[in-house]
C-alpha cells in the first residue's frame, strides 16, 4: 500500500504530503500528547506557527517520541508583528529556541501584513545561515507573491490558503503551478463543518468506499495535489485521517466534488476586522512561557 506520500518542493526538500496541524490546541499537555499520537500513527509534518503558542509542546513532543529529528518535517510561522527590522532574525531565533530544533524545515510569513519583504530579506537570511530549510508564504494573493518574486532571490516554496470542496481556490492555484509553488491548504475538512462533512456526496461515497466522509475529502485533497495537515485531539480521527492510501476517487467522481465549489470561505470575521483581530491574538499570552 502507498504510504504517507512526499511532494517535491522547488527548494528541492521533500514535504510529506499529510501532516498533523496543531492549530488552536494552547494548552501544552493536550498539544505534546497530540503531537505524539499523530506521530505514534506516522504522521512526520506537523503544522506549527508563533502564534499558536505551541512551539515548546510540538518540540517537547518530537524529543519524546524519539524519532530521528530528520524524519520529521516542521512547519513554523513568522507572526505580523516581528516583520522586518531584525525582528524576524530574533523570531527565527526564537522558534529554533522554543522548538528546540538546529534548524526548521519551513518557516512561513503568516500574513500578507505590513513590512512583508523586509521580513522575507530576513527569512532569505537565515535560509543562508541554515536555520532554515525552505522558506514560504500564506494567504497570499497573487499580486503579493509577484512582488515577493521581483523583490527577493527566493520564490516561495508554498503558500498556505484556505481550501476545501467548498472553496476550490481554482484561480490561486492555477497561478501558483505556474510558478511551481507547492499549495498547502488550511481548514481543509472547513473546520469540522458539519454541513460540508454531511454533505451527500461524501456521505455515499464513504458507504462505497467503506470510510468516513472526512477521510473522502481528504482522499480528494491527495488527488488534487494539495498538501494537509488536519487538526483532530480524537485520537481515533488522528488515526483516520491519515488512513487514505488505500483506495482512489474515480474521475468521474472528482468531477462531481469540483461541481460542490461555493467559493465559501470559513472565516468568520469580515476584512475590515481583520487588522484589530490580528493585534489582538498577538496579546493572548503565551502558551509558550518565553
Ligand atoms: P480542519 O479543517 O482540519 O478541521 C478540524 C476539525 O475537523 C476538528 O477540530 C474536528 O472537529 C474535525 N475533524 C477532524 N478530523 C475529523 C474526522 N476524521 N472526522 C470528523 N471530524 C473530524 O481545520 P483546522 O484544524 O482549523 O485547520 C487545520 C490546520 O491548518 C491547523 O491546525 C493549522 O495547522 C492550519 N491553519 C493555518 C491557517 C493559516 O492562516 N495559515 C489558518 C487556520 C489553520
């Protein structure tokens, strides 16, 4: 059986194509226990960032389970408010510190917010220093990551949207293959939605192919190239959601998911919020204990 697949990144690292997001698990017990579990079920991504607040747990959790550092693949995420001005450098410090690695396997620029190239000067930086491997973006149009492209020496090795039968991200995508830029996709079974996981046509094609509804749409994901890392504390939907290479969707039965696109986004804030919703995560304090 085809195992937990790698994706060729243009940095010329290999990124398991399933992996293991620990969005929202704050408390540290929860989140190095869950980190464990995915990694017991051989999940070898996991999908961190700074303002998860969770980095220490997801560190603790790779030294525990005594798994070879290189085997896994880390994700981090620069936060808006260290962009530019050295304060990216002093956050890749401090993630290497808090996630106790020597060098992480992709750090991304979180949001396309205020000094983005200065921060990606920065990120090219330590990619030289060999802090780190690969370096990329999230929810990024395509007009930011052009710039990005004339500003530095780098192109993105990915760039990480929203993304699920319900928002299909056609036209993103379509630009990011032209420049060989990897898409990493986030809430990608929309955030449990329970309208979009009963869906019909997930629902019979789970009967048919003896699996859950989640585990259809994330088969789907596999087989339009995307990378995931689905969030799950239960650890039996830990184990599910990486049990997916066992079976394939017909054509004819992609063709009948892409005709579920709604072009409907899970965010719950509305675009002229999303400056003060930003500064506001940035005060919860940290998880972390830095
Ligand atoms: P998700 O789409 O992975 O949904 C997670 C929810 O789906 C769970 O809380 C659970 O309710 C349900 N679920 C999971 N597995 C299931 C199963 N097998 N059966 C039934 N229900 C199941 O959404 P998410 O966790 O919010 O996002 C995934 C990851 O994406 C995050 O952990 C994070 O790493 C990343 N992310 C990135 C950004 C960004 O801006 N870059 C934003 C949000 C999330």
């Amino acid at each position: 059986m085809e195992q937990n697949k790698n994706i060729n990144l243009n940095s010329r690292y290999q990124i398991p194509q399933i992996g293991y997001g620990v969005y929202m698990i704050w408390d540290y017990n929860d989140c190095k226990d869950a980190v464990l579990e995915a990694l017991s079920c051989g999940y070898r991504h996991i999908d961190t960032a700074q303002i998860y607040k969770n980095e220490r747990a997801v560190g603790a959790a790779i030294r525990e389970s005594g798994i070879e550092r290189s085997e896994i693949f880390v994700t981090t995420k620069i936060w808006i408010s260290n962009y530019g001005n050295g304060k990216t450098m002093s956050a890749v410090a401090k993630s290497l510190e808090r996630l106790d690695v020597e060098y992480i396997d992709l750090v991304l620029l979180h949001q396309p917010a205020d000094d983005y190239l200065g921060a990606w000067a920065e990120l090219e930086n330590a990619v030289s220093n060999k802090q780190i491997r690969s370096i990329g973006v999230s929810n990024f149009n395509s007009q930011q990551i052009d710039k990005l492209i004339d500003f530095g020496t780098i192109v993105p090795a990915v760039n990480q949207i929203e993304c699920h039968p319900y928002l299909q991200q056609v036209d993103i995508k379509r630009y990011l293959a032209s420049k060989q830029i990897a898409v990493e996709v986030w809430y990608p079974l929309g955030h449990g939605d329970k309208g979009l996981l009963n869906e019909q046509l997930f629902v019979k094609l789970a009967e048919k192919y003896h699996k859950s509804p989640a585990q259809i749409i994330l088969r789907w994901h596999l087989e339009q190239g995307h990378i995931v890392f689905p969030k799950s504390l239960n650890p039996l939907h830990i184990a599910d959601n990486i049990e997916i290479y066992d079976f394939q969707l017909t054509a004819s039965e992609l063709e009948q998911i892409s005709l579920l696109d709604k072009q409907k986004s899970y965010i719950k804030y509305p675009k002229w919020a999303e400056k003060i919703i930003f500064k506001l995560a940035d005060k919860i304090p940290l998880g972390d204990r830095d």
